[in-house]
C-alpha cells in the first residue's frame, strides 16, 4: 500500500540526507521521483544536505497545487514512481492535503521531511497537517544535541547568540554562523524554555554573580 510518511526532526539531524538517500536508492533501482521543495538554503529549486550533496527539485510556490502537478506530469507520458516533499513545514495546509490524495487517488509513496516545530515551539501549519494526515509519522533517529549534551528537541533562533522570541515564522537560515544576523541553534527543551543558548550559558558562567561566594 502506498503511504504518506513523515519525517520529522530538529534541525540539522539529517532529514535533506536522508531525502537524498531515499532519492539515491530508488533512482538507482530505475525509479523516478517527483522531488518538491520550499525556501531551501541552497535556493529556488534545490534540494541541498550539509553532508555537501545537493539535487534539482519543483520549487513549491504560494497556491501551487501539488496533485495537479503531478495529474498534469503522468497526463503527458512522463513518469513520476514515488514523491519527495522536503522543508514540508513550509507547506501550506492544503499542500499537505494534496499530497494525502496523491498518496490515495494516483497510488505514490510520499515521503515528506520537514521540522515539526518553530522557533517558539509552535506547530507549523504543513508539519501540524502532515501529523494529522500522514500514514506514518518517523522521527529522525541521528539525533542533533544541544550545547549541553542532552538530545536537541527544539529550535532556537538566535541574534548574535541571543535566543529571540518575536518575529516571522518563516526566516531561511542555518544553524552555523555567529554573527549579528538571524540563525537557530538547536536546544533540549529545559534550555530552551530558559533561553539558554551555547553563547549565553557561556556568558553566564563567566558572571561574577554565579562565582561561588568566599568567606
Ligand atoms: N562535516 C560533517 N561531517 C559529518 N557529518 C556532518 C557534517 N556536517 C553535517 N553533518 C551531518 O549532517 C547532518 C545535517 O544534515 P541535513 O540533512 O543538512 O540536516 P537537516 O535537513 O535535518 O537540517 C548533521 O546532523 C550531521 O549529522
Ligand atoms: C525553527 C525555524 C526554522 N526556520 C527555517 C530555517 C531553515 O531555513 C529551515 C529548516 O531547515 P533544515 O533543513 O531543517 O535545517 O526552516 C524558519 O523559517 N522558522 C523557524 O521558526
């Protein structure tokens, strides 16, 4: 039976990899794969990992109806075996609901990767869909750590280090860089309720206030 799966994780524990990968075996076994994506990093109609890999894929836009897509793909001889949705949070509802009837009414495996949380721990509108749609929900098992060993559960984003709460849900970054521009940093859920990033749990041990007293 055909299914929707979705795999879900942090940032930067590997689903693109894994998209990657999927997308390797199966086109080495002759398949085809109809890959989507939204707002990758490496840009418009890129499907990119950090391992360095990267493939050409749909660019999804505002209202783009993925089942039509692929209706209008297989209506003109080519071929489509299985389809790939990758940064799937950003996905619009509806987008989600397509690719349920794409799984049902054209019989395609889909496989969907995106993270499942923002920066302010709240559901994105595609991955909350593709957690009530999907066949099978897989969370990634390589798991990301934050700064203090324990398993990365949520995504921070970060102004030079800082962890900050307001602003649009959608900002493209990465989780490298430690400048003054807007990037994530992945947390265990104690430190990100805290707003403790590397940065400022590094500035907080070296406050005076927290030296041990002397008598
Ligand atoms: N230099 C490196 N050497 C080995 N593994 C790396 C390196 N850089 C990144 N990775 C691996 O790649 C993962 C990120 O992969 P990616 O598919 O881009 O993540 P995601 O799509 O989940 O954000 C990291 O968690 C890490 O396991
Ligand atoms: C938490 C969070 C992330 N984003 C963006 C940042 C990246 O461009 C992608 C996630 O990509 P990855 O391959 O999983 O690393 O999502 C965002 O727009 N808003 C957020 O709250």
């Amino acid at each position: 039976m055909p299914e929707l799966v979705f795999f879900c994780g942090t940032m930067d524990c590997g689903k693109s990899t894994l998209a990657l990968q999927i997308e390797h075996n199966r086109s080495a076994r002759g398949l085809i794969g109809m890959i989507f994506t939204r707002n990758d990093r490496a840009g418009e109609g890129k499907l990119s990992s950090r391992l360095g890999l990267v493939t050409d894929a749909v660019e999804v836009g505002d209202g783009a109806d993925l089942y039509a897509h692929l209706v209008d793909h297989l209506s003109r001889g080519r071929r489509a075996d299985y389809v790939i949705a990758d940064e799937a949070q950003f996905l619009a509802p509806e987008q989600i609901d397509q690719l349920a009837r794409v799984v049902d009414d054209l019989e395609l495996d889909v496989y969907a990767f995106g993270i499942t949380t923002d920066f302010r721990s709240k559901l994105f509108p595609g991955s909350q869909r593709l957690v009530e749609l999907a066949d099978r929900v897989e969370v990634l098992q390589v798991e990301a750590l934050c700064w203090c060993g324990a398993r990365a559960t949520h995504n921070a984003r970060t102004v030079g280090g800082v962890m900050v709460v307001e602003g649009a849900q959608v900002v493209v970054g990465d989780v490298t860089g430690s400048t003054d521009e807007i990037g994530y940093e992945v947390l265990c859920r104690r430190h990100h309720r805290r707003r403790m990033t590397a940065a400022t749990s590094r500035a907080a041990a070296l406050s005076p206030d927290v030296l041990p007293v002397t008598h």
